[in-house]
C-alpha cells in the first residue's frame, strides 16, 4: 500500500495552495540545500568517528 498518483496529486495541490505558484520554486529550492546540508553533516560526522576509531587503535597499540 504505497503512495498512489491520487495521494501525490492532492498532496501538491496542497503545497500549492499554501505556498502559491511564486514561491514554489523557492522552498524546493531551500528543501534541497537542507537535504545537501544534512547528507554533508552525516557525512562529516562518520569522518570524524572514523577518525576517532583510527586514533583509538594506534593509542591501544602503543600501550601494549
């Protein structure tokens, strides 16, 4: 039971509605530099613990 072309179609009345024509192309716009954001922020965060792992072997092996 997944979204239909009837659910999709109502949903971006809806938008369209709330956000008119003219300033539609400025929230997807702003939605997508979130979305960019976010993926980068994850991205940067599973560095940094990559990172931390990393340091974390090299201190356990000159400890022994």
């Amino acid at each position: 039971m997944g979204i239909g072309v009837w659910q999709l179609g109502l949903l971006l009345a809806i938008i369209i509605i709330v956000f008119g024509v003219g300033k539609l192309p400025n929230v997807m716009g702003d939605i997508g530099k979130g979305i960019s954001n976010l993926k980068k922020g994850l991205n940067e965060d599973d560095d940094t613990n990559k990172n931390v792992t990393k340091n974390d072997k090299k201190d356990d092996t000159s400890n022994k």
